[in-house]
C-alpha cells in the first residue's frame, strides 16, 4: 500500500477511535506498545486517578501519570512545601517553599501537560470526604505517610470496590503493595498490617530515620507503572503481593499476601 494511502488509513483509524493527531503524536512511543495501543490510551485519557499524599510518592507517580496522559488526576494533601522536602520530593521547586503542596504539583503537572485535567485537594482526606473522592476514582495511590490515612484508605478502597496501589519507604528500603476490591474480597492492607485507631502509631518515619531519595522514588514510579497496567489491562498487576526493595544491595523480594479471614476490613471481623 502506498505510504500516502497508509497515511490516511492511519488517520481515519484516530479519528474513528477519537483520539487527535496532537494527542496521536504526544503519546505515539506509548501507542506502539501493542498492549496499549490507541485504545489504551483513549482508555487512560479517560480514566481518574485519585493520589492520597503528594511527597516522595505522590510526587514521581503524579508526574508520570500526567506524561502519560491519565485525562484526570486528583492530588490531596494538607501540607505545604519545606526547604527539607525538596531532596525528595521532585515535583517541586525551591521558590515553591511555603505553598501549597497540592497547588504547586497542579501547577507542575499542567506545565508538563496542559491536555489533562488535574484537581488539587488541599486537605488530608478523611470520612465523607475521603469516601466521595474514592467512589469517583477508577483508580487510588496510597501515597501517604501515615498509618491513619493508610488504613482509612484501605477500607475506603474496599467498601467502594476500587483498585488501590499503596507505596511506602523508609532509609533504604521501600515496599509496593497493590490490592484488587473489585470484586469485593481481600486480602487487604489490614491483613497486612493489622492496626486499630487507638493504637500508638509506629514512631518512625522519614522525618526521624532518613530516606534515600531514588528509593521512594522508585516506589512512586512503581505506583505510577501499575496504574497504567490496571487502566490499560496490559500486563499483569502485582495484586494481592508484597514486593520489597533494598536500595543497599539493589535486591527486590516478593511476597504473596493471604486473606485474614478474621480481618475487620475485608473479612468476618470475628
């Protein structure tokens, strides 16, 4: 067939799918892998990703979801950015320091894509509020730095039947978890991580034990990898797993998660 007649196959083919020759061009290195394809990313253009925490997570995971043309993020955190984030926290910028956290990853965000929509939520999420944002949400990144949030989210994700990734990292070390509710049953984070509200939250964190930046890094990117793996259905998704990573000696382990039938979130709570 002739280069010009491919050309206009190739064209009617976008327009029929709907998706633009700028959008074609954008994300073409993403449309040639065969499991993605077009389809694939008209389904990412019209998905809506919730992120719980824009720090060292939030930060990577938010960046490459945009770039690769998620059409609808949502951001919350409460905080603000500190000289100290900025080792990490890579969306930001040093004359960011004193904003808002999630306004100034909108404003990153829509710098490097202006083609998406992106939703700042300065606030932590909790009760209603959380429960609302999780219910319009295909799919929810945990990348938040405390036990509180973490297990709120958990059982957010669970009652609503939504895909929920969570990251976490600490000195070396960091951990991706990714948890399937979509048909309703567990395992949870709970099983995992057994907690209750009055229980004294585990003292440490990045503020008191460090943390190697391209570990947590890594942990968002990973975030962000598995997303579009969930979206797209390319792939397979490390669902109902815990994979760890050791950044001193570069080693990853994996580790299958069993349901806690006795799990207050995802099973009898007996």
């Amino acid at each position: 067939m002739p280069l010009i007649s491919c050309w206009y196959v190739m064209t009617a083919l976008r327009v029929a799918k709907m998706l633009s020759d700028q959008a074609f061009m954008r994300y073409n290195r993403q449309i040639m892998l065969p499991e993605i394809g077009e389809e694939g990313q008209q389904q990412l253009g019209q998905a809506q990703v919730l992120l719980v925490g824009a720090g060292g997570l939030g930060s990577p995971a938010a960046l490459y979801l945009a770039g690769a043309g998620v059409g609808n993020l949502i951001i919350a955190d409460d905080d603000e950015v500190d000289s100290s984030n900025l080792q990490r926290q890579v969306i930001y910028r040093d004359s960011h320091q004193g904003q808002s956290k999630v306004q100034a990853a909108a404003e990153q965000i829509k710098a490097l894509n202006p083609h998406i929509r992106v939703r700042p939520v300065q606030a932590r999420l909790a009760g209603q509020r959380l429960t609302m944002e999780v219910a319009l949400a295909d799919v929810v990144l945990d990348c938040s730095d405390n036990l509180t949030t973490r297990h709120a989210v958990n059982q957010a994700c669970f009652n609503a039947k939504k895909p929920l990734i969570s990251g976490a990292s600490i000195r070396w070390q960091g951990q991706l978890m990714a948890f399937d509710f979509r048909q309703g049953h567990g395992p949870c984070y709970h099983c995992l991580f057994p907690w209750q509200p009055e229980t004294p939250q585990e003292p440490q964190n990045c503020s008191n034990s460090g943390v190697a930046g391209p570990v947590v890094g890594m942990m968002g990117t990973m975030q962000a990898l598995e997303t579009i793996k969930v979206i797209t259905g390319a792939g397979e998704v490390a669902f109902g797993s815990l994979q760890q990573f050791d950044g001193l000696t570069m080693a990853w382990q994996k580790f299958n998660l069993a349901k806690d039938k006795r799990c207050p979130v995802c099973g009898t709570g007996e």
